[in-house]
C-alpha cells in the first residue's frame, strides 16, 4: 500500500505529513533522481494554485530539485493542464503541480507529470516513494552540479493560446453571456481572459484569491453560487472550475447543474455525429452513472469503466485507443488536445457543440435521466473493514440481487480514511436501503 501517494499525487493537510517541507523537498530529491535520463542539463516546471501554502511548498520542492542537479522553472498560478502542457511543449524532463484541487485552503498536494505530460503510473510513484524514505546524501549533486532556478514569464498568454487553439478558427462566442467562476484558484486569470477573446460577454466569479478562499462557497464543489449568478444575469451558461482547473461543472440557462456525465454524452454525440471519434465510445471511472452507459448504447457506443481517478482514464484511454474520457465529477480529458483533465478546454468543447447546434444549453446537455444514485461515506478510523469476509458477501449479495437494475460500488478512498459507498438503480427505495444497510456494516465492522 502507498505511504505517500494516493488516487491523484500526494495530499493532506498543509504543514502536517506528508505535505511539510521536510518531505517536499524529499520529493524533489526523489523524483528528480527518478527522471534522470542522460547527461542534458535536466529541468522541471512547477506550477501551483493560490492556497497561502503553495508558496512554502515551491520554495521547499525547489530546494530537493536544485540539491540533485535539476534546474527548477517556476510559472505562478497556473492551471494543472497547463503544467501538462508545459512539461512536453518546454521539453521538461518532469513537471509538477502544487494543489490540492477542490480541497479547502488548508489541504494541498503535489501532482507529478512525466516528460509526456501524463501523470506517473503506480510503478514510478513507488520508484519515488522509496527513495522518499531512503539515505540520499550520496545522491547529491556536487557544488558545481548544481541545479538553478528561474521564474517564466507569458505562461499564462501561452495557456489561453493552448486552450483557443482546441476551436476552429471561425468559431465565435460573440452573442453568448457566459458565467465563469473559477474557484478563487489557479484558473482566476486565464478562463476569463480565454473567453472573452473568444467573443463571449464574461461575468466572473471567484477570481480574487486572497490564500485562504480558494473552493470557499465557490468553484465546482458549490455550484449554486454559479446557478444564482446565471439566474441574476440572464446568461446563456455558467461555467465552474475547481481550485486547479483541471474540472469543470455547468448550469444551463435556468441554472440547473450539468455534470461531468452529462458534459461527455453531449461531447461524445456531436464527435460522434461528425466522425471525431478515435472508437465509438468513451472511457469513465465506475461512478459515472448508468442512465450514461444506457444512453450511449442507444447511440451505438460503447462505455469503458475504469478505477476512480482521472490518470486511470487517461491510460485506459491511451491504452485502447479512444479520445473521449473522463469522471462525473466534471474532469474530462480529451487526449487529441491535452493529457489530463482541463475544466476550461472541455468547457469550450461543449461551448463549440452548443454553438454549432444553435439550441439552448437545456437542450444540449441534458440528454438522458441519471438513474437514482445514493453516496454515503464511512470513517474507518485506521481500520480495514472491506477485509471482513461478512461484509465483502454481503456486497456480492447485494450487487447479484440488483442485477440489471442498478449497481453497488464500495471502494476504499485514496485520499482520506473512510469508504465509499454508492449504489444506483431504478428504484431509488430500494437503493437507499441498500445503503443504509451496508454502512451499517461497515460502520460495525471498523467499529
């Protein structure tokens, strides 16, 4: 089992293990170790998002790159697509991303990004890991060796050329009022200014991070902010990002919330409908909703479920052959344009087929009925209650009593201790009960 790295890099809360500087550095010791290939003069970009930590991490991570002889650049706030993008386009050796995504301000993480921009696979993070842990004084650079680091400039001018660049050229926004709230986090300066060069009249939300308002009543997380905003002004769609914007959720014109299924069914029709599609099908994670999978099956296409977490998707993705993929929770990854989530890129995705489909954002983006789907957590308190042979019968029991009608999913988290537990079906009584009775279980069970 993983000490440091959990479903997306490494996590917790800010100054409390793992994410101090003692360990920071670490990891930049480690990894940079790692990503040595050849004798080139080796360099990482970082990025991070606007939490009042990330600057105690960067400085931290700087450090343990610079001991091993890595040159470190350094972008400010930037989104996490972007650190992806920067990584293959400045020919890094690595790069890495300073978030905590759409945790509060007092968590933060670090996200690692190999030379081709896609997150590291589970073997690489455990070649890191035991180096984390392991006597590097001999792995030092020699004085002369030693890394160097630099701030860039125009990154943030390079990213919204990125983003415009995934649109054809002669589409246009103009005509459309859009509400962008971007969390207070990394995207608080190029989703706005992306839009509005776009042709779009912008309204903007939570683009005033102050270090501790990052996801605070704003972003994806709390989309009612977004939906009274598009209700107040009469806009044509809102738009939120999470603190690192590599996830987008929308509200149609009336304000009702859109999520990361839907966003992909409406995606994956038009690239269907105009043969962009690489497969005829998409890659989600096990908690996208069955109302998904059964619509796309009525249009021909297939569904690929893999572990949550948007690097599973990516490398089913690459791994199969498709370019549509992406979690309910709003990251969806187009892998002709990028290598992980990006709210802003699938966001004028979705812009583009409203566009071109000359029809509300109502009619667009709801495309079938989510089946009822319930999501309760359990805290296990160090314990491993899924190892318990009454409770794992008592799932395969429950699951085969459903059959086609529904679905359970039980799951440890990869980011704090409790399990996830969800289960959806037709009948909503019915999967409610099926809940209730299996946190129970696994309450005792850990108890």
């Amino acid at each position: 089992m993983a000490k440091y790295f959990g479903t997306d890099g490494i996590r917790g809360r800010a100054n409390r293990p793992p994410i101090t500087p003692e360990i920071a550095m670490k990891v930049g010791m480690a990894a940079g170790i790692v990503f040595r290939n050849g004798d080139h003069r080796h360099r990482v970009v970082i990025g991070k998002d606007t939490r009042l930590s990330s600057y105690m991490i960067e400085n931290a991570l700087t450090a343990g790159f610079l001991s091993v002889g890595i040159d470190v650049l350094l972008t400010g706030p930037v989104p996490t697509p972007g650190i992806a993008m920067l990584t293959r386009s400045m020919r890094c050796d690595l790069g890495v991303m300073i978030s905590a995504s759409h945790n509060p301000f007092d968590d933060n993480g670090i996200k690692l990004f190999g030379p081709d921009g896609a997150k590291l696979s589970d073997e690489t993070e455990a070649e890191i890991e035991a180096l984390i842990d392991a006597d590097l004084d001999d792995r030092l650079a020699a004085p002369d060796a030693l890394g160097r680091a630099r701030r860039i400039d125009g990154v943030s001018d390079r990213y919204i050329e990125y983003a415009k660049r995934t649109l054809p050229r002669s589409l246009s926004l103009e005509g459309m009022r859009v509400v962008i709230d971007c969390a207070n986090g990394a995207g608080y300066r190029v989703a706005p200014d992306a839009l509005w060069e776009l042709g779009a009249e912008v309204v903007s939300l939570g683009v005033e991070p102050d270090g501790f308002n990052i996801n605070r009543e704003v972003g994806s997380t709390a989309p009612e902010t977004l939906a009274a905003k598009v209700r107040e002004v009469r806009a044509d769609i809102g738009i939120a990002l999470d603190g690192d914007a590599d996830r987008a959720v929308v509200v149609d014109e009336h304000g009702q919330l859109i999520d990361g299924d839907q966003i992909m069914a409406a995606i994956a029709t038009s690239w269907a409908d105009q043969g962009l599609l690489s497969k005829p099908g998409i890659v989600v994670t096990v908690m996208s909703n069955l109302g998904l999978e059964r619509y796309l099956a009525g249009k021909g296409l297939g569904l690929v479920r893999t572990s949550v977490g948007d690097r599973h998707v990516a490398e089913a993705m690459r791994l199969e052959g498709y370019n549509l993929g992406g979690e309910q929770s709003g990251h969806i990854i187009l892998s002709d344009y990028t290598t992980t989530g990006d709210g802003l890129v699938a966001a004028l995705q979705l812009l583009a087929v409203v566009r071109n489909l000359g029809k509300p954002v109502s009619e667009v983006c709801h495309l079938f009925e989510p089946l009822p789907q319930v999501l309760r957590s359990v805290r296990t308190g160090g314990k491993r209650p899924l190892e318990n042979g009454a409770v794992r019968q008592m799932i395969a029991d429950l699951n085969a009593s459903l059959g086609d009608n529904g679905r359970i999913l039980v799951r440890a988290s990869g980011t704090e201790p409790v399990i996830r537990v969800m289960a959806e079906g037709d009948d909503s009584q019915v999967i409610s009960a099926i809940v209730d009775d299996l946190v129970a279980a696994l309450s005792e069970a850990a108890a």
